[in-house]
C-alpha cells in the first residue's frame, strides 16, 4: 500500500484499522456459529476497531484513561446484554466476555506496533475457541494420574529448570545440568504430546493416525501391543504391520526434529539418512494399507505418562550415562567405542544416544560424520530389537510382514549411511 498516498490524504492509520477488521472478522466468524453468544461477525469487527481508534485517541491526547474507558465500556455493554436477555443452554457468555475484551485489547496492540503479534494472538484465541469439544473431551479422557503427572512437569520445567546451573561438570566437561534436563524437557514434551493426541483421537482416524501418534509417544509399546494382539487374531496381521511399520517410520521423524532444535548445524547431513528411509518404509507402508482389511480392530498403545516425575527423572539420568559413557568410550576407543555405545543403547532408547551425541557435536568433542553415525546405528539397532519383540510375541505370520517395511526403513538409512 502506498504509504505516502495515505500520509498526503490524512488516512495513514488506514493499514491498522483494516488489519483490527480482520482479527474482528476472524474471531467474530467462530462465535457467530454459537447460537447463545450475543456478540458475532460484526460485534467483534466494531470492538477490535474500537480498541484500535480509543488506542490512537489516547495517544493523540496523551490520556491513557481513554483506553482504559474504552475496555470498561466494552465490558459493560457485553455483560448488559447477558443480563438482560440471558443465555440460551449452558453458555453463560464468559466465554465470548472474555474473548470481546481480548478483541479490544488486539486492536489496541496494532495501534501500538504490534500487528504481528497481535494476529498470531488472534488465530491462537480462534483456535482456542473452535476446538472447545475436543478441550473438554480431553480434560475428561485424562485422568487424575495425567493431569498430577502434568503439574509436576511444569513445575520441573518452569521452576526447576531456570535455576539449574548452567555450567559444564565431570570428565571432558560433558555433563551441563541446566542443559540435560532442557533434554528431558524436550523429549517428554513430544512424548506428551503424541500421549495426549492419542488418547484424544482414540481410533476414530484409522490405523495411519494410531501408528504416527503411537510412534511419537512410544514406537515400542506400539509395536508391543500390536504384535500381542495380531498373535490372538491373524486376520489384523496387515493393519499390525502397517501400524508398527508407520510407528518406526515416525522415529526418523523425531530424530529429524530433535536434531533441528538441539544441532542445527547437523540437519543437513543427518536428513538425507534419515529421509531415505522414511521414503522407502512409505512405500511398504501404503503396500500393507491396500492389502489390510477394513474389519479389524484398533487398539491404543498402553503407555505410561511421559510427563511423570520418575519416567523423566529416569530418562534424564539415563541421559546423563550415556552422555559420559559416549564421552569416555569415544576417548579411549575412538569411534568403534562411540559406535557400541550407539548400538547397545539404541536397543532400547534412541532418544538418549542422540541426544548425547548431539550434545558432544556441539562440544566439538565429536565430528559430523561420527554423530550421524552413531544416531544412524542406534535406529538400526532399536530396529532389530523392535524385529525381535515381533518374531517373539507376535509370531512368523505378522513378522513377514513387518520384515517388509523394516528391511526397506533400513536399506534407506544404510543407503544414507554410504553416501554419507
């Protein structure tokens, strides 16, 4: 827009007072569709704009009281309106109270120069507003245990982790206490939040959705109770194998995402290895969704809370092991010892040994081509561990079908790996 055009016709607030419409606009659409609100499309246009103007009025006659005014008059005329006329079914109207006067201060905020995050704040508050069943079912589906276990979480990671010390301890000065646990942090953030999904969306999505979130929260407890069942009833034996297969896949997914935020610098070369085998695992997973029957049942993986104290607590310090022991084998035996240590841990957990070497990279106690290594062979052997738990519990019949999709997750990395 040509700014020096506005300027010249006195409209140069023009920009800000279109940008409050559209938050108004955005906001507004999502309470016109509940039937009890008393404010909808055009309420919330007029209020945003209005924080707007009393924000620039204010300023104009450098009296903040006029703002203040503006908030208190919008208020007033929201609660009259319930008062007068009260809501239909259970709404009390707090909610879209609320939401006008958050409106307001939007359109006051643009006023002020901070459009930007004003309309992240807005489609944030949309969004909030939209998914109010999937809210409510959520704080039903979780149970007393989740949401203790939640607390704790924050507690640990809000009042706990900013007065950890940040500073390097121990041999080769691997261990940072304020560091390890922003690694605990992480990883039980993404475990939370896949836990969460999961038992949000249930089943209802299919075996494509149970197998990406079970994979998030624990590809190996998806793997557990898929071949337990598929033992019990052949004819899942397909649906099994596309689950446990998607659920691996989305472990190179995670160690993608792990590797962004933790080593930037390593995602370059970390993401072809990993991308080849997602793409190939892709290509077997859609092979045993065509041949899988649509009849057969979906079960959620039974997982423990992510965010428990004692489950955090104990991958922090298995953290701590791994981190010292990769240190040390690496010191004394170069990559051969670094690369044993992958694969032992890796049977296990993928998240530590990564986590790890992602750290000692950083250090520049390890090479690029050493840490893609070690992550690469710590998924390799996790793999082989999760192929033994289906051999074991599931049986023949549905390891023939996840040989399929491993082999070609696999191949993909190795393929990375000679490249590399």
């Amino acid at each position: 827009m040509d700014t020096s055009f506005l300027q010249a016709n006195g409209v140069e607030a023009l920009p800000q007072f279109l940008t409050s419409l559209a938050i108004g606009l955005l906001i507004g659409l999502e309470r016109e569709r509940t039937p009890s609100a008393k404010a909808g499309l055009r309420t919330f246009a007029l209020v945003a704009i209005f924080g707007t103007l009393s924000a620039l009025l204010s300023t104009k006659l450098d009296s903040p009281w006029l703002l203040i005014a503006g908030l208190l008059a919008v208020a007033g005329m929201i609660v009259a309106a319930y008062l007068n006329k009260p809501a239909l079914e259970s709404d009390p109207g707090t909610t879209t109270v609320i939401a006008l006067l958050l409106c307001y201060g939007l359109g006051a905020m643009i006023w002020y120069g901070l459009a930007k995050l004003a309309v992240m704040l807005a489609i944030g508050i949309t969004a909030l507003l939209y998914f109010k069943p999937e809210l409510r079912g959520l704080s039903q589906k979780l149970t007393r245990r989740d949401l203790v276990a939640v607390l704790q979480f924050s507690v640990l990671t809000f009042i706990v982790l900013p007065i950890l010390p940040d500073q390097d301890y121990g041999p080769y000065h691997a261990f940072n206490p304020h560091h390890a646990w922003l690694m605990v942090v992480l990883i039980s953030g993404i475990s939370l939040a896949g836990y969460t999904a999961l038992h949000v969306t249930g089943t209802r999505f299919g075996a494509p959705l149970l197998g990406f979130l079970g994979g998030v929260v624990s590809s190996t407890a998806t793997t557990l109770i898929y071949a337990k069942n598929s033992k019990s009833n052949l004819a899942m034996s397909y649906l099994a194998a596309s689950v446990i297969v998607i659920a691996s896949m989305v472990v190179l997914l995670r160690l993608i995402v792990i590797g962004a935020v933790v080593a930037y610098a390593i995602v370059p070369a970390l993401l072809p290895i990993l991308a080849g085998g997602l793409l190939l695992g892709l290509l077997v997973a859609l092979y045993n969704w065509r041949k899988m029957t649509r009849a057969t049942e979906l079960y959620i993986p039974e997982t423990s809370n992510p965010a428990e104290l004692h489950t955090a607590i104990g991958f922090g310090l298995f953290y701590v092991v791994i981190l010292l022991g990769a240190a040390w084998m690496e010191d004394i035996a170069g990559s051969r010892g670094l690369y044993a240590v992958a694969v032992v841990s890796g049977l296990t957990d993928v998240d530590a040994i990564t986590l790890s070497s992602l750290r000692l990279f950083n250090l520049g106690q390890l090479s690029e081509h050493q840490t893609v290594t070690a992550i690469a062979l710590a998924f390799l052997s996790n793999l082989a561990f999760k192929f033994g738990m289906v051999i074991f519990i599931g049986g023949w019949p549905l390891a023939k079908h996840v040989a399929t999709g491993f082999a070609a997750i696999a191949l993909g990395v190795l393929a990375g790996l000679l490249l590399l």
